[in-house]
C-alpha cells in the first residue's frame, strides 16, 4: 500500500519552527532543530521549505495574522495600537522577525495590510470624510508605535518601557484626537 502524505506536515513544521523561534530567535532555528521538533527529518522540511529564508517567510506570515487579529479586534482606534504595543512587548521575538529582513515581502508596497485599511477604515467611520482621506494619521501613528515597539523589545528595564510607553502612548492619544490636522482636505 503506498504511503500517504501528511497534509498536515507543512503546518506541523511551521508551528515547531514557531515554537522555538518563540522560546530563542534566530539563534535555535536550524532546519535540522525544526525538523527533529516536528518529528521530521531534515530532507522533509527542505523539501517543504526550499531554505531558512522560505521558512523564516512563513513563520513571519503567522506572526502577521496573529498581530492582525489582535489589533483588528479592539473596539477603538486606541486600543488597536495599544494592544500592539502590547504585542511586541509580549513576544519581542515574533516582533523581530515580523519587521525583520521579510517584512517587505509581507508588507511593502501594493501588499495587503489589513490593519492599515481597518484603521483607515475606522477613522473614516468616527471623523467622516472617505478612509484614503486619514492615511497621513495612519502613518504618523504606526512610525511612532512601530518605532516604541522596535525599542521596547531591546530594553529590558521596566521603568525606561514603562516611560516609553506611556509617552508614546499620550502623543498617539493626542494625534487621534486632532486627527483633523492630517487629514486631506476634501476637493469636491
């Protein structure tokens, strides 16, 4: 009787590769470590993932829909980049890879960014005017959070994050509520 392949395989690899990423960053991923935490072989998880990049790529993928889902569920527009904060805070690793070498094959121009249009989406809904009209506010406020994040998950004392957060926190509270400054002037 010939063997069927595991379906499930490609996944199983993803989520080993996952858990170790989680535990130690890049210094635990060899395909070797994510094979035998598969319960794999080596050649197997090649012949899924033609390298380390194709995987990093994956998992990178993984890390892109948990952060949507947490943003994207927050009823207000706080709240999204406070549980963003709140994310790379919690996961400084999966941080990391997200916005690491693959985020331009993830993110970059003409990919989708869901939490880019929910935002937009949800600016447009609380302040009217059409949601291409709030994109400078988007931007504005994801550079400054991106950029909190990209800190917060380097420092390890807890009063210079706390700081951090806070001041991040208050001059992103204060553009969403004068949103109107960066917002495109309506041309009937």
């Amino acid at each position: 009787m010939p063997r069927t392949a595991d379906q499930s395989l490609e996944a199983k690899i993803v989520k080993a590769a996952h858990r170790l990423w989680r535990l130690h960053g890049s210094k635990s991923l060899t395909l070797r470590a994510v094979a035998v935490a598969a319960g794999t072989t080596t050649t197997t998880v090649y012949k899924r993932f033609r390298n380390k990049e194709a995987l990093l790529l994956a998992l990178a993928e993984l890390v892109q829909l948990r952060i949507t889902e947490r943003t994207t569920s927050a009823p207000t527009i706080e709240e999204c980049y406070r549980r963003f904060l709140k994310f790379a805070d919690q996961h400084p690793h999966e941080y990391h890879l997200l916005w690491g070498p693959a985020w331009s094959e993830l993110l970059g121009p003409g990919r989708p960014r869901p939490i880019k249009e929910w935002l937009l989406e949800k600016f447009a809904v609380r302040f009217g005017g059409k949601p291409k009209d709030y994109v400078l506010s988007y931007y504005a406020l994801f550079l400054l959070v991106h950029g909190t994040a990209s800190l917060l998950i380097v420092t390890r004392d807890r009063r210079t994050k706390a700081e951090m957060v806070d001041s991040c926190l208050a001059i992103c509270d204060a553009l969403v509520a004068n949103t109107a400054v960066l917002k495109k002037p309506h041309v009937p």
